[in-house]
C-alpha cells in the first residue's frame, strides 16, 4: 500500500533540518507527487519559517512548470546588511523587478513580453542566497526541492537600477568579490539569456494563484552569475557596470 503523503510532516521536517543546519539525502524524504502536493509543503513550511512578505524567486522546472517560492530573510540595503552564513550556503547575483501593477490570471491570450516589461516599475540589482536542507538540492527531485522554497536562505536587495536593466543586464561587466577574492569577473549570463524569460512563462501560467503577481510584488529572475559558494564568512561586493551592493553573510 503507498504511503499517503502529508505536507504538515514534510515541512516540519524540513524546518527542523534548518533549524539545525542539517542536509538529509532525499531518499531519506517521503516525496510530493505532484506540484500541488509540493506548493501545499511549501506554504507550510513557509508559515513555519515566519515568512510574510511579498518578495518571490520566480523559474521552471525540468518539465518547463513556471513555479515560485518566497525569499526569506530578505532585506532592503544598498550595502551593510548581514545575513547568516552557513557551510554549504551559495550565492547569485540577480536583477530583481518590482510590479507597478497587476498581472491577473488570464486564459484569453498569453501575456507578451512587453506587457510584463510595462506592469514593472522598478529594478534593482540583488542577491540570493541559497541552502536547502536536501543533500541533492534538486538534482533527484524537483518536486521535493519546490518544497523547500526551492533551496533559498536569503535576499538582499539592492539599488535601483534604470528600467532598461531587464534588457541590457545580461552581457554587462560583472565582478563579485568575497572576503577580498574574486569569486566571478565576466560578462553576467542568465541561464535563458534573457532576465525576464520565466516571469512572463509565470505570468501565463493559468494554474497560478489568482493572489500572485499584485502590484507591489518583488520578483527575483534569476542568476547572473551561476550559483558559487561561499566557503567562509565574509563582505560580498558586487559590482554590476557601475551599479554596486555590498552585504555580508555573518557565522551564527
């Protein structure tokens, strides 16, 4: 007989697992079967952890589903925020938008491009950090890695940037250093080229809940600089053109 799976147990577990700063295989997990299983653990797990802000990760998963999670911790600093550091924490530098206005859940035609580009009022430049309390992240199961609020420990935003930085950011001059070295100096790259390719597939994904995507929301794009860990505590300085964040991830 199958095992019936409770998203109540898999979020407690998760939320102790980082409450210790452990990792656990996933063959060790009882697995979600299917999205809603994996969003219904990972509002419980959000509720657990404290999260009540609107600021979300927006990208897909290996069957093209346009999914989200929220950030959390997430600050609003041009440089001198801290957060926790912990072995194994990695971290992107990422565009971030801000909505202007409403998205609504649409089934007539598909939004475009730049519709989504004209909803957005502002952009920053930010940073995520990432630990999931699953040994593989989601290298064996996505849908267990939804679930943990797909791996992030973190957000910190950064200054405006002009709104033209959702078509130009990717291929600008990008150097991060942490604790005095180097860590990425080249052109920044998001994985689908363009910053903003999974938030118009989550705008048009009709499954989405009819609350998401509101005016005021904070949506994250994605890395500009491929997920690099950070070894040991330290100041993080980004320099994106000219635009620069500063932060730090602290021992707790």
């Amino acid at each position: 007989m199958a095992e019936i799976f409770d998203p109540g147990a898999l979020a407690a577990r998760l939320h102790s697992l980082h409450q210790a700063v452990r990792q656990e295989a996933t063959s060790t997990f009882a697995l979600p079967g299917d999205l809603q299983q994996a969003m219904e653990a990972q509002n419980l797990l959000a509720a657990a952890d404290g999260v009540s802000g609107n600021a979300w990760k927006v990208t897909v998963s290996p069957q093209g589903q346009a999914v989200t999670a929220p950030l959390h911790p997430y600050v609003e600093a041009v440089s001198g925020a801290d957060l926790p550091w912990y072995p194994g924490l990695k971290f992107e530098t990422e565009i971030a938008v801000r909505l202007g206005k409403d998205l609504p859940v649409r089934s007539d035609s598909p939004y475009s491009r730049a519709e989504v580009t004209e909803a957005i009022s502002t952009v920053h430049l930010g940073a995520e950090l990432l630990v999931s309390a699953i040994k593989e992240s989601g290298s064996v199961s996505f849908l267990l890695f939804l679930a943990d609020r797909l791996g992030n420990s973190g957000y910190v935003l950064g200054p405006k940037l002009d709104n033209s930085a959702v078509d130009t950011a990717a291929g600008s001059p990008l150097k991060v250093t942490h604790a005095g070295r180097a860590i990425y100096d080249g052109p920044a790259q998001h994985p689908k080229g363009d910053v903003l390719t999974w938030l118009v597939e989550y705008a048009n994904d009709g499954l989405r809940p009819q609350t998401s995507l509101k005016a005021g929301a904070l949506i994250t794009t994605g890395t500009l600089s491929g997920a690099i860990e950070l070894s040991e505590p330290g100041e993080v300085d980004i320099l994106l053109a000219e635009n620069r964040l500063r932060f730090s991830v602290v021992k707790v």
